[in-house]
C-alpha cells in the first residue's frame, strides 16, 4: 500500500460522504447480528422456490402521494428477480424499503419468514441483503485493491483502529484479490478507482457488495449509463456472481433482463401491474400499453 493510504482508509471510513461504501462499512460495524426478535441470523442457504424476501401489502406515501401501494411480492431463494417499469412506478422506494433506508407506511417485510419490517438499513444489512445503487459508489482516491479492502476491513475489527499502520490490513490481500479476480479487475489493481472506466466502476462496485458476504444482492440499475460493450460484460459478471445468492434487480435494459431474470414483476404507479417470465411479461397487453410503448414493443 503506498505511504499514506492507511491514513486515507481511516479517513474514507469516517469522512467519506454518500457513498455506498461508507454506509455498508457502518452497517456491518454498527449493527448486531441479530433477527428483529433478538434471535441469530438465519442460515445463508435456503431451498429454491422458497420466499427468500417477502412483502405483504406494502405501501409508502410521501406527504399524500403514494409511490408504493399495495404490494405484495414473493423473491425465491436463488433466483434472479427483476423489477421493472416505467418512471415512477416505484422501484426504487421499494428497494429503499427493502433495505431499510425507508420505513413503510403500511404492510410487512419478511425475510425467511422472519418480520423485519421497520428494522434500519444496518440491521438488515447484517442479515446478509446488500445494495448497490444507481450512480457509482466507491471511493475515487483510494486504489481498487483498496476500495475492496475498505469493505472486508468493515467485517473486522480493524475499523475501531483506522490508526494502524497499513500491515494491519495485509491479512485482507489474499480475499480482497480473489474478489478482483472473480469481477476481471486484478491487472487494475493498483490503480486509483477514479482511473477507472465506467463499465469496469461498476465492476469495483460489484466487488465491494461482494465483500460483504451477502446473501441477496439488490442492484439498482447496474448497467445505466454504460457502452454496449461493457452492458454486456457487467451482464455476464451478474450471472457469475449470481451463483448460490438471489439477486432483485431493477433495470430498465430489457435486453439484460430477459437474459438475467427468472422472473419479472413489473410496476405501474406504485402498483403490481403483472408478474411472471419475461416471455409472459413482454406478451401481456397491459405491459405492452404502460411500458413497452406500444404494439411494435411486444417483438422487442
């Protein structure tokens, strides 16, 4: 590590501000390992077809407008589920309840049967459900190795100790270069992560999550803003770190989620409009009509 980068990962820990990084570090610091009724954390696996997440009659209003409303959602272990939509349907308030970042008006969350609803961001997070966001999330002046290291360091007890010289955190080399290998950065990483391109900042993100272990992934559009090229190399990096996880993805590249998704759930004003394969979803007339912009959409 180059003189001085320990003193920028004290640094990124405690002052950073906004970034993704900064708020999984806190949760897997802050929060007990514990379910909403003081019990340990489930066991990471858990059968497919079984409801890994679910919500029952969830709503969220915002001083009378409703951007949630109503719904109820099922995510199988295992399973790669996208949630689509148009504008202002409400994805992303409902990944922010999901993850805890927002509290629900009405309705439950379950997650392995167990209610959390209401638990905060930290919590939920120590229960194995990490989220990416829509702008990248990582920390610019430090290097790609690094910016791994940062979230293995979170597991720790290193982060009480951002004092300590740089080999207090060598014994994280070894995984933090098994995570950039896994997400094609290893020759990259002695690079600052602002050096980046942005296709392969999203691929730092996706390491960082990993980091963390967790057991479902939510990514809030992954390949927005990105080169055809590296659309498609970020596609096939889901899928490979999809394996053993569940992954809820909200994504508006159709192309991606019909090569991505098990199963669809598509969002119209804060309501389900329809569930199912993308092969039913792109054939039903009301997705057709909200969504995909016409008759012309259906042969997309």
């Amino acid at each position: 590590m180059p003189h001085g980068s320990e003193n920028r990962l004290g640094r990124s820990l405690f002052g950073a501000n906004g970034t993704w990084v900064l708020i999984s570090c806190y949760h897997a610091l802050v929060a007990p390992s514990l379910s909403a009724n003081g019990s340990e954390r489930l066991p990471a696996e858990a059968a497919a077809g079984v409801a890994l997440i679910e919500t029952r009659r969830l709503s969220k209003s915002f001083a009378g407008y409703v951007a949630v409303d109503d719904v109820s959602l099922a995510i199988e272990a295992g399973a790669i589920h996208a949630i689509i939509g148009p504008n202002g349907a409400g994805k992303t308030t409902l990944f922010n309840l999901l993850s805890g970042f927002q509290r629900p008006t009405s309705g439950r969350i379950f997650l392995k049967d167990d209610d959390v609803t209401g638990l905060d961001a930290p919590r939920i997070a120590r229960r194995g459900v990490v989220r990416s966001f829509q702008i990248n999330s990582i920390f610019t002046h430090l290097s790609v190795l690094d910016n791994v290291k940062v979230s293995l360091q979170s597991k720790t007890e290193l982060p009480g100790r951002f004092w300590l010289p740089s080999t207090a955190t060598k014994r994280l080399e070894p995984r933090a270069l098994e995570l950039l290998v896994a997400v094609g950065l290893e020759n990259e990483r002695d690079l600052l992560a602002v050096q980046l391109a942005y296709g392969r900042k999203r691929a730092l993100e996706l390491a960082i999550s990993l980091a963390q272990d967790p057991e479902i992934l939510l990514l809030d559009e992954p390949t927005a803003g990105m080169a055809t090229a590296d659309v498609g190399r970020v596609t096939q990096l889901i899928a490979s770190v999809a394996r053993g996880r569940t992954v809820v993805l909200v994504e508006h590249n159709l192309e991606v989620v019909a090569e991505l998704a098990q199963r669809i759930t598509v969002l119209q004003r804060g309501k389900i409009l329809v569930e199912g394969t993308y092969d039913e979803v792109r054939r039903d007339q009301r997705v057709i009509d909200a969504y995909l912009g016409g008759g012309a959409a259906a042969h997309a």
